[in-house]
C-alpha cells in the first residue's frame, strides 16, 4: 500500500510534468495518498537532518577548527534553509 500510494503520487507528478502544460488528464489524489506523501517527505527531511547533524559534529567539526558542534537538529534545519536561501540551486534559465 505505502509503495503503491507512493509510485502513484511520483507518476502523477512527472506525468504532469513532463506532459502537457495542463493537469486536465492527472487524476486527483484521495486524501490516503496524500497523508502517505507529506509522510514519506517528513521522514525523509528527519532522516537527512540527524545524518545532517551527524556529519557536522563527527567530521566537519575535526576537520574545520572553527566550526562549533550543533546542539540540535533545529540549528541544522536553519543551517540548511540558509544555505537553500543563500546560495539557490535551481536551474531555471530565463528565455526572456
């Protein structure tokens, strides 16, 4: 079921995507799916913040003389919005 709601949810979204510019032909998703997708991304984003943390205090802070261990995962969450906010990855190139 979990995999099955999830497949669903990534076709949906690259069919939309790599299709036609309308969502005329996407079906919509029943509120199950969508619980299990803001599930999976949660879990995901706790996964990647308490690795996150892990690689800061275990090897940045021995390798970096003057970066300071992070006491929380809040403080790597900011770290990483910061970083997001700053220094943007997207690749949109404008064809103006």
């Amino acid at each position: 079921m979990f995999t099955a709601a999830i497949n669903s949810v990534v076709r949906a979204g690259v069919k939309a995507a790599v299709g036609k510019d309308t969502f005329e032909d996407v079906k919509q998703a029943s509120a199950g799916e969508v619980v299990v997708a803001l599930l999976f991304l949660v879990i995901v984003v706790l996964i990647t913040l308490l690795i996150g943390k892990w690689l800061w205090n275990s090897v940045l802070c021995k390798h970096v003389t003057i970066v300071k261990p992070v006491d929380s995962v809040l403080t790597v969450l900011l770290v990483m919005i910061a970083i997001d906010w700053f220094l943007p990855t997207n690749n949109v190139v404008c064809t103006c």
